[in-house]
C-alpha cells in the first residue's frame, strides 16, 4: 500500500471511532473526540505499518489516541488559557456551553486550553467547576496572548500587503495583541484590509481606492491557497478610522 492509498484509508477507518479526522499540512492526522483534539504524525504510523500490517496498525493507534485524549481530565489553568479568534458558526456546530465574546462582523472571541498535545475550548461549566470569573479568565487569556510576539512583515516590497513573518497556531489571533495592533497601525495606518483564512494566518493590507482591486484580488488567492485546516473565514474585512468594521469581500 502506498503511502497517499494508507493515509486516505487511516482517516477513513478513524473517521469510525472520531468526532472528526483530518490531515494537515504537516504530514500529521488532527483528530477531534467533543472539544478535545491531538495531532498525530502519520509518517511514523507508516512505518509501523509495514512491519505490523494494517489492522493491527490500526488498532495500536486507535488505542494510542483515545488514551491521550482520555489522560487530560481537563482542569482549567489560566497560565494555559488564550484567546482565539473563531468564525460565529463554529460553536453552533456542536452542542457545547463554550465561553464566547463577539469581535467583529461574523467572527468572535473564544477562549481555549493549550496543554501540549491537546488542545481544548473553555466551556462555562468549567468556569464554574474551577471557580474562575468570565473577567479573570478574559483579563489573564488576554495577558497571556500578549507575552506572544512576532513580525508584520511584507509579502512584497512593490505592495503594501504584510504577513506574520513566523508561522504559529495563534497566528491569527495575534490581532487582538497590543503588540501587533502597534505594528499594523504604525505600518498602515488605521484605515485597512485584513484576513484571517485559518488559525495561522493574518492578512493585513493599506486600504486605499486606488489599490483595492487589486489587493482584493491579491487577498483572495491567498485565502485560497492556506492550506491550515483550522479554518476561520474566506471574508476580507475593512477596518477603517473610525474602528469600524464591515465585510467587503
């Protein structure tokens, strides 16, 4: 079997025992059980797979990925806690009390539990179970993203359109800092287009009359071609000086 024909297969069979199973762009399977979700790197599994056979393949990483899933009997610490920025239909699609905040246009704030392997939403039950206020938890995610930094860097000298230069799970998210709103203000201005296509990526551009086909043009394949499967929205939105926000594209 090669390798594309056992990766196709394996996310089949563990789509059986799974909430959802997909493959990244890093040659690793994300699985999801509820809110709780791990990544698991395929290239391994194919190896052990030639030597073991399939079902038996199978079987070992089934165990192995309920058995992470099942060690973290989630406790809330707010040391762990971020914001992240999630498109509004994303909760509606599973019947959980998560902990939102509107943000702007169709997107919103939600709040999740970075614990290595597994990564988890906060749920309201777990405020009230840990003893946590809505404010504490806001106020601590909010100064945890902010210890975070990185580089609004153009994608072309010619254009003024800016990308994170590093690649990180919060990459989006980062629009909520302090740190990059300086950046993208003290770049562009307060007048701007933005992006944010999945988890990783955020998409800023100058908005001017003079250049807006062009960039939305430009913004659109961008979109397009991210390959990050934690989606967040197609949209490119108008920030513009009055703080205002509207969908334009």
């Amino acid at each position: 079997m090669e390798y594309k024909e056992f990766t196709d297969k394996m996310i089949k069979d563990l789509k059986l025992e799974f909430d959802e199973v997909e493959m990244d762009g890093k040659d690793r399977i994300y699985v999801t059980k509820g809110v709780t979700n791990v990544s698991v790197p395929i290239k391994p599994a194919y190896k052990e797979f030639k030597m073991v056979g399939y079902n038996n393949n199978l079987k070992n990483y089934i165990k192995i990925i309920r058995d992470i899933l099942d060690t973290y009997k989630f406790k809330l610490d707010l040391n762990n806690v971020f914001p992240l920025i999630k498109q509004k239909t994303y909760e509606k699609s599973i019947d959980k009390n998560f902990i939102t905040k509107d943000l702007f246009c169709d997107l919103q704030v939600m709040y999740a539990s970075d614990m290595g392997e597994v990564f988890r939403f906060v749920l309201e039950e777990d405020l009230i179970n840990s003893g946590i206020s809505l404010n504490a938890l806001e106020e601590k995610s909010m100064n945890n993203l902010n210890k975070m930094t990185n580089i609004l860097a153009r994608l072309d000298d010619s254009l003024e359109i800016y990308s994170l230069k590093f690649i990180t799970d919060y990459g989006a998210s980062l629009f909520l800092s302090k740190h990059m709103q300086q950046q993208i203000f003290n770049k562009l201005g307060k007048d701007i287009l933005l992006c944010m296509p999945s988890a990783s990526t955020l998409l800023c551009a100058k908005y001017r009359e003079t250049t807006f086909k062009t960039y939305t043009y430009i913004l659109k394949q961008l979109i397009t071609v991210d390959n990050d499967v934690n989606k967040i929205s197609n949209n490119i939105y108008r920030r513009d000086t009055k703080g205002e926000y509207l969908i334009i594209a």
